[in-house]
C-alpha cells in the first residue's frame, strides 16, 4: 500500500473517530438552529406586549371622538376626567396611560404612564392618530377614501438573469443568502481545518514522533498526507452538516429551525446550482490546499501552540481582509475592479470569488482565477515543502521569518 | 553492509560532518562514540535519508543509498515519541506498514514481541497511559518490527531502569545473532566493551579512531602492569626493571602496585627481579578501557585543535 495513503488513512480515521469531531458535527447544526430560534422568538413582537394596556384618552377637543379602535392588548377609555385626575390614578397603574390630546394643538399629543411607553405601543398611537387625521382631512377635501384606497398599489420587484439557456427568475434576497453563506463557509473552513493541520503538525514535533516517521517517509509525503487527511475530514464534516441540516428540516419541516450557513448555502442554489457548487467545491479544496500547506510550514517552524502568533497574522491577513471586505462591499458591487482583483489573486480568490459565483462572473475571468489557484497551491505546497522539512527536526530555536527564508534555501 | 565514504555536512554557521568515513560490516554490532554535539546525530539522520550529505556518499549492501533501502533499516532516535493519543497496537502496526509490511503480517509479528517483553496486556492502551520505561520498550518493538537488516539505535539505553536495560541489552545482541547488523550511538563507555566488535570515534566533525575493540584496546597497552605482593611493603632503590606509577596500596598483608616496564624489559624481567625479594600473588597487564582511551583522544584532539 502506497505510503501517502496510509499517513492520509491515519490522518483521517484518528481525526473523525475523536469524539470532539462527533460532538462538533453534531452540535454545530444544533447550536445553529438554537441561535435562530433565540432571534425568531426575540424579533417576533407579539412576545412583546402581553398584559392588556388600558389607554385613558383625554381629548377636549373630542378630536378623535368614537375613531380610535381597540386592540387585542390597548383598550382605548375615552374619558370625561380631568388630565389631573388621571394622571393621579395611572401613576398607582403598572400597565394604564394617559393619552393627552391638547385642545388648540391636537398634533402634540402626550402619554404619561408610570413607565416608559414601549415603542410597540406608542407606535400602534400614533399609526392610529395619523390614519384618522389624514382620513378626516381627506373627507374634507372632498376625496373618496374608498376609491382612494383602491388605488393603492403593491409593487414587488424580481430580477430576471437573462441567460443562454432562458431567462431566469431569481430573488434578488437568495443571490445576496448565496453569496454571503458561500463566503462565510470558505472562510470559516480555511481557518478551522488550516489550523487543525498545523496542530498536527506540531503534535508530531513536540511529541517527538516526527523523526520517526521521516526515516520511514519524505518529509513531503507526511505533509501531503497530513494535508489531505485533514482536508477529507472537513469534507466529511460539510457533507453530515448537510445531511443533518437537511433531515432536522425535513422532520420539523420548518426550515428556518436549521437556517445554519451550510443550509443557507444549499437551500438558495438557485437554477444553476450544479455550477454554483462546482466552483464551491472548487475554491474549497484549492483554496484549503493553499492555505494549509501555510499553516503546516509554520507549525513545523514552532515548538509550540502559543507561538504561532507571530506567522499567522501575515498569513491569515489576506483572508481576513477579503471576508470583511465580502460581507460589507463585495456583495454589494460583485463586478468592480477591486472584487474582480481580489477574485482573481490566488489568496483572496476563494473568498472574494464565492461572493461573485452566485451574480454573473465572466468565464474568463473565473478560468484566469481557478488556473492561478492551481498554480497558487503548488507555489504554497512547494514552498511549505522546502520550509516544512527542516522545521520538523529544529527544536528549541527561536523562528522569524528570516530564518524561513534561510531553511528555503536549504540544500537536501 | 555499510560504506560512508568522505562525508561532509555543514549547517549554516559550523561543519556537522568533516570528510567522515567508515566502513561497518556485516553481521556486526558497531558503536558510533562521541561527545555530544560531536556530529554522531547528523550522520545518523544521513543513513537513514532524513539528510543529505553536501558530499560524499553512503554505499548499503555495496548500492548506493536510496529510498528502497528505508524499509532494511529500523531506526530508534535518542529523541523518543509516539502519538500520545493512538492506541499503542495499531500505532505499532502503523510505523510497521510505513516500512512495508502488511497489515497481517505486523499484527502477528507485533502479538510475538508483546508476548516475549510482557507486553500483552497493553495492547489497547493509549501511550499517555504509559509510564516512560514502557514507551521506550514500546519504541524498541516498532524498532524491530520489520525485520531490518540494519539496526540503528542513538543512545538505546538511555531512559530505561537497569532492568529494563538488560532487557532490551539481550534483545539486541539476540537479534544481532540472528543477522542483523547493530548501529548504535552512544557516550557510555562501560557498554562498548561488552557488545561492540568496532567502534568509531567521531569529535568536533572529525573522526578520529576506528577499528576492532579488541585491537584497539591492545593498540594502547603501554606496558603497565599490577603487581600483588603479599608481606612487608618493599622499598625501590632505582635498579628495578620498572617504574612505580600512582599510588601503591598498601593493605595489612596484600600490597599492589603500578608499575610501567623500563625500555626493553619484560614481564619476565619483573618476575625474575621481585621473587627473590617477596611472594608473588598476582602480575596482571593494564589494558586501557575504552573509556580512557575515548577520553585521552576527546582530550588530545581538542588540545591541538585550540
């Protein structure tokens, strides 16, 4: 049996049989659906009032006279009282207000309540004190408030693709999901399985094994192995969140309960969704090729976790930059010069692209940038390689990045 | 076995290697002695293709060193480690298959050797579990698993309690009976005299003995003797075949002596001198050890590098 696949083998089976790769594989979806159901329950307002508000309305004017309607938690009381009075009893009220409508000025109304009125409520006042003031005003000008409301419109825009194989209806909303979630998702897993290299890395070298292995193995075997070990398990890791995502919907059959990026991702594929996940798939695995075979150099560099730090700014700077540039102007203007660079540079492509996939990219311009990522991991892979190898066997040496430079010019 | 012919290997900033060269045959148990930092890892790493040599080359079984030649070695570093979190079983049979064994065939050669060091029970056990003695015995099997024709070891018995050393001491002069030839680095003296056929001495880069234990050791004699006389302490007036050096031991009945032999004389001479004048018990020769002879050399080599 071929060497790299036993180390890829190892690699994978130790990772994936970790309880910490259930767990996670596990609870990421759920933790995913929790946040949602937290943010549904919060931005829904019928959470919001439940006691019964009892509005005291004073109007001398008698302005609003048999208009202002109940609803299901503010009953309006349109009193005879004095705004003294009232003012004297709704303070010993938690959930009672007054509203003071004054005689000559009838547009600067007033609530006094013990508490602060929440906006829900003073907005529900105000919606209804405007609607009856522009209905009156109406009436008086002589307009027909029934014709007028029959001509009131309800206009939604949807955005055609005008395509070789048709035109193509898709919201505009799904695009951006696409967009985004595709970002966030390569983004994320850059970091999460790069760093789960590097760890290994280290792992070998602290635990002293590594010497071991490269007298059965090239050092550039153990990394390739490593690295695709690593990058199975993520793939692994993708495809049970999908699933998982996919069955939680299916037996709750709501689909915002699993609304994590993963089904974000899969649940906007609009038509072209073969091409959208190809070039997912794509920018993934180049782009984790790249960057881990980064992360595996400095791991080999360190003797420990905790001095990492120094590499991994530079290294990780370029992603950063491109996922906050994603999330706030990229997706907004896929097609300007700065989006079409930086999908196009082999260390910003896998992110910047995905932001661009799901609007319209120029074939060109996504062959020009898959072509340089392929040629961008095996400069990275190279270039780890020469560094990797005498990383592993220096112990207790303080690393910067000239000495790097120095092992990369190590002869054999 | 193994030829290294004038191997050089320089790190930025000093020369590990200096125009090394050795020869190690087959079937041997040679011993690779030297202070620390004297160069003995480098060399080691070049055999087994973890370095490359700036010059030079390295000859197995009369080819030149390549990768076919991994899987005849096995390879114990001073360094020692396993991964902490495997189970110590399938870690074996993972570094076996990495020299080319199959899978089968590493799980019942594995099951053989845990039977033989007592080791059956630990077959499940992850390494953390494991006190240091038992990883390093762990480490030696994974050593030998496949079978290597050439066995290298840096510092062997270094880590392990005196039982466990003679243990693991049995298991390679065994194995070195069965044909494999022993590689094996190291500082301590008191063990080369009992295993090594031939040693090279390698300081500051440089080697600067090999050859035969034996021969060597014989190569230093320089006419010293111990004599063991019993009665009164004798006193010397200068026409002694000989000299006293050090000391003389002067215990109630028995008195001992060094004595180096005048130019020309013999051991007969000395004989021929003393019996007349006291009782003999004993007349042995002073073979230097090769713990003198190592430190005469470290020393004399260092001094005329300065």
């Amino acid at each position: 049996m071929n060497k790299v696949l036993l180390i890829i083998q190892r690699e994978y089976l130790t990772r994936v049989r970790k309880k910490s790769f259930i767990v996670m594989t596990l609870l990421v979806p759920a933790l995913f659906a929790l946040m949602y159901k937290v943010i549904a329950y919060v931005a829904d307002d019928k959470n919001d009032v439940k006691v019964t508000h009892i509005v005291h309305v004073v109007d001398s004017a008698e302005v609003y006279k048999d208009k202002i309607k109940d609803s299901q938690y503010i009953k309006f009381d349109y009193s005879k009282r004095s705004l003294k009075d009232l003012k004297a009893e709704v303070k010993e009220q938690e959930n009672d207000l007054v509203l003071y409508i004054p005689s000559y000025t009838p547009d600067k109304t007033q609530i006094f309540a013990k508490k602060k009125a929440t906006l829900s409520l003073s907005d529900n006042i105000e919606r209804q004190l405007n609607d009856i003031k522009s209905g009156t005003a109406l009436v008086k000008a002589g307009i027909d408030t029934a014709k007028l409301h029959a001509t009131k419109s309800n206009v939604t825009v949807s955005a055609t693709e005008m395509t070789e194989t048709g035109d193509q209806s898709t919201s505009i909303g799904a695009t951006y999901a696409l967009s985004f979630a595709g970002a966030i998702l390569i983004y994320m897993s850059l970091f999460i399985y790069g760093a789960q290299v590097m760890r290994g890395v280290i792992e070998e070298k602290t635990s002293r094994i590594i010497e071991v292995i490269v007298s059965s193995v090239k050092p550039f075997q153990l990394m390739m192995g490593k690295i695709i070990g690593v990058g199975l398990v993520g793939l692994t890791q993708f495809v049970l969140w999908i699933s998982l995502s996919a069955l939680v919907s299916y037996l709750t059959g709501k689909n915002a309960a699993v609304a994590s990026p993963v089904y974000t991702f899969i649940h906007n594929l609009g038509a072209n969704a073969g091409y959208e996940l190809g070039c997912f798939i794509f920018y993934w695995i180049s782009g984790f090729l790249l960057y881990s075979a980064l992360f595996a150099a400095v791991g080999s560099a360190v003797d420990s976790e905790t001095e990492t730090q120094q590499f991994m700014f530079p290294i990780t700077l370029p992603l950063l930059f491109t996922y906050i540039l994603s999330v706030s102007y990229l997706f907004q203007k896929p097609d300007s010069p700065l989006a079409v660079w930086l999908s196009i540079i082999p260390f910003t492509a896998p992110v910047a692209m995905m932001v661009r996939v799901p609007f319209v990219v120029p074939p060109w311009q996504l062959g020009v940038s898959m072509v340089l990522m392929v040629a961008g991991f095996i400069f990275t892979t190279w270039v780890a390689s020469r560094i990797y190898r005498v990383g592993i066997l220096m112990y207790g040496k303080k690393v910067n990045f000239k000495e790097l430079g120095k092992w990369f010019f190590y002869k054999e | 076995m193994l030829s290294i012919r004038n191997i050089v290997k320089q790190y930025a900033g000093h020369r590990a290697l200096d125009d090394v060269s050795l020869e190690v045959e087959s079937g041997q148990v040679f011993g690779l002695l030297g202070p620390n930092g004297a160069g003995k890892t480098s060399l080691i790493r070049i055999i087994n293709q973890i370095t490359a040599p700036d010059s030079g080359e390295v000859f197995f079984n009369g080819e030149q060193l390549n990768q076919s030649h991994i899987d005849r070695i096995g390879y114990l570093p001073e360094e020692r480690g396993l991964y902490k979190k495997m189970e110590i079983g399938e870690q074996m049979i993972y570094l076996a298959r990495l020299k080319g064994l199959s899978r089968d065939e590493a799980q019942k050669r594995l099951k053989f050797w845990f039977e033989k060091l007592g080791m059956e029970t630990w077959w499940k056990k992850k390494i953390e579990e494991l006190s240091k003695g038992m990883q390093q015995k762990a480490q030696f099997v994974a050593t030998v698993l496949h079978e290597p024709d050439l066995i290298i070891l840096d510092e062997p018995f270094s880590g392990f309690d005196p039982v466990n050393a003679e243990v693991i001491k049995d298991e390679i002069l065994e194995l070195n009976k069965k044909g494999a030839t022993i590689l094996f680095s190291t500082h301590r003296m008191e063990s080369v005299e009992e295993l090594c056929h031939s040693i090279a001495l390698i300081n500051k880069s440089h080697k600067i003995l090999d050859g035969k234990v034996k021969a060597i050791r014989n190569s230093y004699r320089n006419d010293t003797y111990f004599v063991e006389y019993s009665g009164t302490p004798l006193s010397f007036d200068g026409a002694e075949p000989f000299q006293i050096v050090g000391d003389a031991l002067v215990d109630d009945e028995r008195n001992t002596i060094k004595i180096k032999l005048a130019e020309g004389k013999t051991s007969n001479d000395v004989l021929q001198y003393l019996i007349p004048k006291t009782h003999i018990n004993m007349l042995q020769e002073v073979i230097p050890s090769m713990h003198e002879i190592f430190i005469e050399k470290v020393n004399a080599n260092s001094l005329s590098h300065e």
